[in-house]
C-alpha cells in the first residue's frame, strides 16, 4: 500500500491500475478488511498495479489518485459502502467498478424496498410487517398474522447483524429494540424452515447464473448469523447444492430474476430458501462477500472458476461497464 502522497504510478506498461477498496465505516468493517486482504493477496500482480484504499480514511487519496486509475474492486458491506454512498462517489470520479451502480445498490441496501421490487417481479418473499418506529409495534397483531417464530431484522445492513428469531411473545419486546438499534426501520417477517441455498450472479447486460450453495450452519445455531458466517468451520457449505435438478434450475432462475428486478449489475449473490418444496427470496447482495469463506467464490468454483479467474472477472465487468458509459475523469 502506497503512502498517503504516493501517486499511482504513470502507465509506462499494459498493467491495469486497480483501486481496491475496502474497510469502511459500518459494522462489517472486519470482514470488508478480510475480503480485501485476500483479494489483494490473490490479484495477479503481472496484470494489475493494485493500490488500496480504506473509505475510513482515504477518500482524499481517492479524488487525487482518480485520473491514474483504471476500474475499482470495491469490497464494501453496510451502511456508506453498499449503499450507493461510494458508488456515487466513484462515478463522480470517473472510475467504473465491479458492482452495481447507486440504484441497485441503494434498492438491496433495503430489505424493505427490495420487497417491493421482487414482488412487483413476481418473485416469492415470505411474508412480513414493516415497522418505522418502536412505537409502531403492535406484538400480538404481528404474531397473529406472521405467527411463531418469526424473524425481526434492520431493513437495511447485512450479515444478520440485529437480527433475531423470536419465538416467545415475551422476546419480541428485546428483538425489536436490538434491530431499531441498527436502524430507524425494522421488518417483522415470517419464518419459513428449510433449506437455506444461496445463488451467485456474475454480468451486466447478459448476467449469468452460478451452482447453488447450500448452507448448513452447525447444530446451536438457530440461522445463518454473523458468527455462523465468517468462522471457519462453523457452516458447512456445500456446492452443487443437494438438490434435485428442477428446484436447482428454479433457485437460478430465482436468483437471476432479483439481480433484474433490483437492478443489480456486475455480480450480486441472492439468499433463498426451500420450504415445503417452494423456493422463497430472503435478500440479495451487491457486494458479495470476498473471503476465504465466502459464498461467491465457493460458487464461481463450482463453475470451473479460480479465485483469481474470478477476479479476472470481476474487473472485466467493471471494464465493460466503462467502455459502454465513456466515463470521463474529472479535473481537478
């Protein structure tokens, strides 16, 4: 990583210069940290002069180093990083980047909104309440329509973080003060057992979608939380996903079906669930995880992929992306 007044260095060879983000301000700073530091450690340095940022602290260096770089790798989860917040930065500045652009990514930011979208899609969500304040909440009216467990959850954030499975009326009272903590709107949302799959997609125009994972977090877990996502050896995640080939075909028509409704673009992972041999949309994410325990990369493996190829990838996409927008550098 350069210093601070360090400047990209002038193309003096085919080398792409790549912008690799990561870090933050949210409560994923750790794992956004981790997912970079594997990336960085995995870009092949015969392609790419990679330089790294942290939103945290460089958005300056950022600006300055703009007109010298060639695509971002931005490896952000949460709030002010897979909000749109960055990606409207970067398009400001010039520099196309793997993910999808401020609409989609501000649309999946909240689980709330993208309801909406996939529903309008036709895309089957369990059902749900929202709630915009604590004192919006009526317990026995959600527990009689949603019924017990249910799940309470911030609209917006990822990786689980304020997420509950309530199965008592007297916890609904804590789960819900624990997601407003998170965030100003909560949702109250059926809880369906099953079968817990999740589906990579990788494209602009054209995308594509990867194998199915399943994932099977280990006994004391009552879902796939914080915890149970980033410990190794705490879920098994098994990919191709155990499942007949028609319920296969269907999660990747599901999970291509929401990376549209929600107008995602370059790659986006979405979570689902079997229940009663229907599959259901949980929440879809724009900026996949990047770690070794990751799901993304676990399935572009199971199409053939590398985790470098996928890399690769990544930054052609976000190529793509540039060539058909003529993004143009600001002056400075």
């Amino acid at each position: 990583m350069p210093a601070p007044n360090e400047k990209p260095n002038e193309k003096m060879d085919e080398k792409l210069t790549i912008a690799l983000i990561s870090g933050g301000t949210s409560g994923e700073r750790e794992i956004s940290l981790k997912g970079g530091g594997k990336v960085a450690q995995s870009l092949d340095t015969g392609r790419y002069n990679v330089i790294r940022y942290d939103t945290a602290t460089d958005l300056s260096r950022l600006a300055e180093d703009a007109g010298n770089i060639d695509a971002a790798l931005v490896i952000l989860h949460g709030v002010n990083g897979e909000d749109g917040t960055v990606q409207g930065f970067l398009d400001l500045l010039g520099i196309p980047y793997q993910c999808s652009g401020v609409l989609g990514s501000a649309i999946a930011m909240n689980k709330l909104i993208s309801k909406f979208f996939y529903k309008n899609a036709g895309i089957p969500v369990p059902d749900y309440i929202p709630i915009k304040s604590p004192g919006d909440v009526d317990a026995g009216d959600c527990i009689n329509r949603l019924g017990l467990p249910l799940v309470v959850k911030p609209a917006s954030g990822g990786s689980s973080l304020g997420m509950s499975i309530v199965s008592t009326r007297e916890a609904f009272g804590g789960a819900i003060d624990l997601a407003f903590s998170h965030n100003d709107t909560v949702i109250a949302e059926q809880y369906l057992s099953g079968t817990e799959i999740t589906g990579g997609v990788l494209g602009n125009t054209d995308p594509e979608a990867l194998p199915i994972v399943e994932i099977i977090p280990k006994n004391g877990y009552a879902f796939f939380d914080y915890k149970a996502k980033y410990t190794p050896g705490e879920t098994l995640e098994i990919c191709p996903a155990r499942i007949d080939d028609a319920l296969a075909e269907r999660a990747r028509t599901l999970a291509l079906a929401s990376h549209k409704a929600l107008f995602c673009s370059g790659c986006s992972r979405t979570d689902m669930i079997i229940h009663d041999n229907d599959i259901y949309v949980l929440e879809t994410n724009t900026i996949p995880g990047m770690t070794e325990n990751s799901l993304l990369p676990l399935a572009a493996a199971g199409a053939g992929m590398s985790y470098p190829q996928l890399l690769d990838r990544l930054i052609a996409l976000a190529m793509e992306k540039k060539n058909k927008q003529h993004h143009t550098k600001p002056r400075f």
